[in-house]
C-alpha cells in the first residue's frame, strides 16, 4: 500500500487501497477411462465463491480431444467442477474396466472401515504416468463428478438411493480443488458406468464358465442364514443382508471395486466369474421364492404340507439373461420329498393336486415327489412364474440346482423346453422314466456327478410302478414304494418297461486309482477256492501310493468341435470309442472307482464347488503350480510301471486323454469381450483367505 500508517477502522472504511495486479491462477483437469482413454467433449461447469458472486465470469465448456479442460484467470479459492450427467453416463458405458482391480479389503463384522473407501494407491498405472510427468491423480466415480443423478433405462427402483459405488455424494456436490492445488493438472481417471454379469455362454458345448457360475448360484440358493435373518426381520432390506441372493446382485453386482463373492453359511467365499456390461445391462431383478413364507391360496389339506416346507427357488434377470435357481434338499426335511418314488404320468393327468399338473411329456413318467414339489412353487408363486415366462423374449434362458433343486431344475427345463434352456445340474437324483426322456432330446443338460456321491443313483434304475399303487386307495403310495424297493433289492420287480433313468450329458469328478498285481504264493496252505484242481495261487491287487481326481467331460471328444484345435484333435483321435460308450453308457452313471461314500461327497460347498474351483483355477492360469497338477504327474508316471493291469491302464489313458481336453471348455470365455480380464481377475490373491487352490481329501 502507498500509506503504510493507513488502518482500516470504522471510522474510514472505504479507504481507496491500490496495489499490484491481483496474480492470476489456472488449473487443468483430464478426464481418463481405466484403459487410459481420454473422456473427450464432456460439457462441464466450473463453479467457486468468485464465480457466484459475479467476480469472475461462467467457466463452462467441453474438454477438448485429449480429455483436457484448462480454466485460466482464476483468483486463489477452491474450485469445483461438475460434468452434465447424460452425456457423462453415456459415455462411461461404453467404457470397460481394467482386468484386475485394486479389492479393497472387506469391513468386519463391527468394524468402522467403509464399504467403499479410496482406490489403493500405486495401483493404477494412470496414476504411475500421472505422477511421473509431475501432475496431482485422483480416481472417481460418476457421481463425484456429475452434476445430478443421470437418466437411466430401465430407472433405478428408488432414485432417492442410487448404488452406493458409483454414486457416493447424494449432493452431487462435484470435484473439488484447494486453492493450495491450483496452477498444475489433475488427473481424474474415472470408473466406467458399469456393473457385473456371470459369465454365461449359451451353447451346445460344454462350458467351463457355465459349470463354475451356475454351481455358484446352486450353493447361493442354500443362503440360510441370510433367510432365516430376513423372515425374522422382515422390514430389513435384503440387499444389505451379507450372503443373501439379494445382496449378491443387488449390492455386489453395482460393486466395481471388488469381485462379487458367494458368501456360504459356514463363512466360505468364493469368487465369481464375471464380466463388466453397461450399467443399463445390470440385474435389475433378483427373487428369493420360499415356501415358507408364501401365502396359501388354498387350505393346508389342498397342498402336502410336507413339500409346503421345503420349496424353495430364486431367479435372476438381466438383458440378456434369465437365470433360475432351484435350491436342493435340506436334511433332514427333504428327504421325504426325494424318496417319494411313485412315478406320475409327465401329461399332467395323474396330478394329485386339486389344480392341472403341468404338462411335461405327451409319454412316460416323472418322480412323484419331485413333481409335486414344483407343482407346489408354482401354485405357491403365480405371479413369478409368470414373470419368468414373459422375461423369456430375446433372452437367454439358465437353469440349475444341486440335488433335489437339480430334479425341479430339469422339471422346470421340460416345461419350457420351448424356450432353449440351458441346464447344468449338480448331484441330482433321477427324474424321468425312459419313454419321457424321448421326448427331451432337445433340452441341453450337463449333469455333474462327484464319484462318490450315491444320491445320483436313486430312485434305482428300474420301473418303480407296481399293481400295489392302482389298487390300495390311499394306502397305495406307501405299500407301492415298499414293495417296489423290496422287490428292487430282492431282483424281483414287477414290470421293466418304463424305467426311471438319467437325462443330459454326463461330467463326472472321477477318483482315480491304480493296483499292482501280484499272485500269491504257491504253497499248499493257501490253496484257492476256485476248486480242487485249481492252481494253488490267488491274485491280488494291491493299491498303489499316488491317487489323483480327474474332471470327465466325454462330450468333449467330438473331433469336429467348433473349440478343438489340431492338438485337441489328434488327441480325440487316440481315443478309443468303444471303451469310451463302454465307460460312460447313456442314461445312467458309469461305474463308480470306490465304494466308500458320505454325505459330504454329495454336498455343494464341500464337493462339487472345490473340484468346480479348482479346474477353473487351473484353465485360467495354466502357468501356475498347483497341487493337482503335481499329483496327476505322478499318477501318470505310476501308471506305467511294471505290474499295473492291462486294463486298469487303459482305463485311465482313457481318462487323462479326456481331462487334457477340458481347454476346449474354456475357449468361449477367452474370446469373449472382457473374458480375459473375468479370468484375471477370478484368479488373483485376496486377503480374506479364500483358497487359490481349495484342498480335497
């Protein structure tokens, strides 16, 4: 000032002061993609005190090629910019994500970390770049950027709470920079307007992708503890009810920071498989269907209260995709419902229901527990069974379930077989009789048997009706099952004509083994019982050390597949065709390698989804050293040693020839956009400890 005795005070307050030119500041903003692209003619605002008050002119305009918005002249205040939200959310949807993301870690139980927190440091190289060429990165989502919640199609079910990720600021207060910050560029690398989708591919062949992520969905219809949660507090919204159905889709699918997860009961997460796709292309439909909790339409005598219980499904739908989850026994409720074995007419004539049954099949017969348990959700649901039919237009249809739930599944697939379903199930029982499994040629079902697993083979493979059945009244069911089971296990049933069998394509989790043969010794003392005059020595078989798992798929042999290349096809060509249809008959289950069994070679998480896992894992990342690999090397190297059995040998050729071609199931999801980058990040390490690769006994 040119009077340094001036002062300012109430007695003078509008002193003329003068003084250098105020200097002037600028400030730059790049707006990036995950892939590093720039966000170019994005209309923005620019907004501080000096701009609200008239002082400095309206700052708006359209980054230019690169991305870049300049503002110059600017006074040394914060400044806070916002982008127009249309054209900002059009743009992040044709956006994809990086392959791998920063994860970070889950809040415990009680913890006070946020769900959504800053992106991990040093993990982008956006940012590596940014800093090096000396300017300052920040990594956003839409809404720290846009000026209003954009217009979505189809709309958000409640505007006034947007997903929680891409929408953190309720405000939609905008960017802020400090005045500390000006005078230098900003990197603003912007999260896609994205979300999360199984990966599923609709084809003929077997499918790698589909066995892993619909068996996922399979154990995520066993949410227990999320549903019993739900039905004792019924006001509680489920998507924020951690395992449930919709917490996964509804929360964890809008989650672009982390992976979705299955979160069993027993506290097992397992990752998915999934794709980014546009955030218009997002679930906007998840439903968890309970018997239990269902009003009744009819009176208790109407519907067998027994099936009432134990009905339980969910279904899911996108763009592009409806997907139908029928849940499996829960023991020791359901078992009543699977061993219910009388056979009904798949016309729908022989309902015992007061409605029609469904009609399935104009021939043969369906597992009458099994029958009416489906008859029951849909008379239980109406409304939703009738959503799923509608959904059906330009979609793709999925369907699963693990043991019983893979029963209704197939119950389900053969009354919209009209409507080309998709159907993997896990462990199921039989279903159909002979003659109706004509009639379903055209369903595509991969059917997963662990080796152990005994419930795929029931109900026996024998015609289960009987006279007891036609003529007893309501003592026939009963007396029906009794004498047919008698009979089945005396060898003595009444008429084969029809019997119950298998449908679909067979992937079996085989336990491999390998014996040394060997004869005893000559001495008389150990005389064989072959007969008097029988040499006096005996064979033996004794188990060699090494046993491997190894993962059949036999319709992977066909030469003139669309995924087989050369290498894939001279090894088809080494197979021996006969011993194949010979190891692997239609409509039934090949031979078991061991007789010991429990009730954990049937379940889900302990069984199917390990072995599931793990052959994914493996595909995904063929470079990696797992144990499984290691184990099946030195079963091969066994097999050839001197002593093993001709046959034996053969056999198990036969079967690591077919587990060398399990790459082909795996091809669609390598061609696919974005399927490489599912893959990537389907292996990575994550901190809660889940398994990469999940040990078997």
């Amino acid at each position: 000032m040119n009077d340094t005795r001036h002062r300012t005070d109430t007695l003078n307050p509008r002193k003329v002061v003068t003084g250098p030119k105020q200097k002037q500041h600028w400030v730059e903003f790049q707006l990036l993609d995950e892939q590093g692209d720039p966000l170019a003619n994005m209309p923005y605002q620019a907004i501080n005190d000096a701009i609200r008050e008239g002082c400095f002119p309206q700052c708006s305009g359209q980054s230019d090629a690169q991305g870049v918005i300049r503002i110059e002249g600017l006074h040394p205040i914060p400044i806070t910019l916002k982008l127009q939200a249309n054209p900002l959310a059009e743009l992040l949807q044709t956006r994809r994500l990086r392959g791998e993301r920063a994860e970070p870690p889950w809040p415990v139980i009680g913890g006070r970390t946020p769900l959504y927190g800053p992106q991990r440091s040093t993990f982008s190289p956006e940012e590596e770049k940014a800093l090096a060429a000396g300017h300052r990165y920040h990594y956003l989502r839409i809404g720290q950027l846009c000026d209003q919640l954009p217009t979505l199609d189809p709309p958000l079910v409640d505007p006034k709470r947007p997903p929680a990720f891409h929408f953190p600021d309720p405000a939609f207060s905008g960017f802020t920079v400090d005045y500390e910050a000006l005078n230098r560029r900003h990197v603003l690398e912007v999260c896609p307007l994205r979300a999360w989708s199984l990966v599923l591919h609709h084809q003929p062949e077997y499918s790698m992708a589909n066995a892993y992520n619909l068996g996922l969905m399979a154990n995520l219809s066993y949410s227990v503890v999320a549903q019993n949660m739900l039905k004792q507090r019924p006001d509680t919204d489920p998507s924020t009810v951690s395992g449930s159905v919709e917490e996964f889709f509804f929360r964890q699918c809008l989650d672009l920071s982390r992976t979705p997860m299955m979160i069993d009961a027993g506290g097992t997460r397992l990752p998915a498989l999934v794709v980014d796709v546009p955030f218009d292309q997002r679930y906007t439909t998840a439903v968890m269907l309970d018997s239990l909790m269902a009003e009744r339409p009819l009176g208790e005598s109407d519907i067998p209260r027994l099936i009432i219980e134990n009905t339980q499904l969910f279904y899911c739908i996108n763009k592009t995709q409806v997907v139908v989850v029928w849940r499996g026994t829960q023991e020791p409720k359901d078992w009543l419902t699977d061993v219910l074995y009388r056979p009904m007419p798949a016309d729908g004539s022989g309902c015992d229901l007061k409605s029609a049954c469904t009609p399935l099949t104009d021939v043969g017969n369906v597992h009458y527990g099994f029958l009416n348990a489906f008859e029951v959700a849909k008379i239980l649901f109406p409304k939703r069974f009738t959503e799923i039919q509608e959904a059906l237009v330009d979609k793709q249809l999925f369907i699963c379930g693990h043991s019983l739930g893979g029963a209704l599944a197939l119950i389900h697939s053969a009354e919209l077989k009209d409507s080309d379903p998709l159907l993997y199930t896990y462990g199921m029982p039989r279903t159909f009789t002979a003659k109706a499994l004509e009639r379903l040629k055209a369903v595509t079902h991969f059917r997963h048997v662990n080796d152990a697993d005994t419930i795929t083979s029931v109900p026996p493979e024998a015609e289960l009706d009987n006279w007891l059945y036609d003529v007893m009244g309501p003592l026939g069911h009963d007396l029906g099952y009794i004498w047919s089971v008698g009979d089945l296990l005396a060898g003595k049933l009444v008429r084969f004509g029809d019997p119950y069998w298998h449908h679909g394509q067979l992937a079996m989790f085989y336990r491999a083994d390998q014996h040394l043969e060997s004869r005893a010794s000559n001495n008389p003392a150990e005389r064989s019982r072959e007969g008097l005059g029988a040499p006096y020595h005996t064979t033996i078989l004794r188990p060699l050390p090494h046993r491997t798992r190894i993962y059949l798929v036999p319709s992977l042999s066909d030469e003139f597949s669309r995924f087989a290349r050369e290498d894939h096809k001279a090894l088809i060509r080494s197979l021996n065709r006969e011993s194949l249809t010979r190891f692997f008959p239609s409509h039934t289950n090949p031979e078991r390698s061991t007789k010991r069994s429990s009730p954990m070679d049937h379940s889900m998480i302990a069984a199917y989804l390990p072995f599931l896992h793990n052959q994914l894992l493996e595909l995904s990342a063929p470079e990696r050293p797992l144990e499984r690999k290691a184990q099946r090397a030195k079963f091969e190297e066994q097999m050839y040693g001197a002593g093993v059995p001709e046959a034996e040998r053969q056999r198990n050729e036969q079967f690591l020839a077919l587990q060398k071609l399990l790459p082909m199931a795996l091809r669609m999801t390598q061609e696919l956009e974005g399927g490489p980058e599912a893959l990537q990040r389907f292996c990575r390490e994550r901190e809660f400890g889940v398994m990469i690769e999940i040990t078997q006994a």
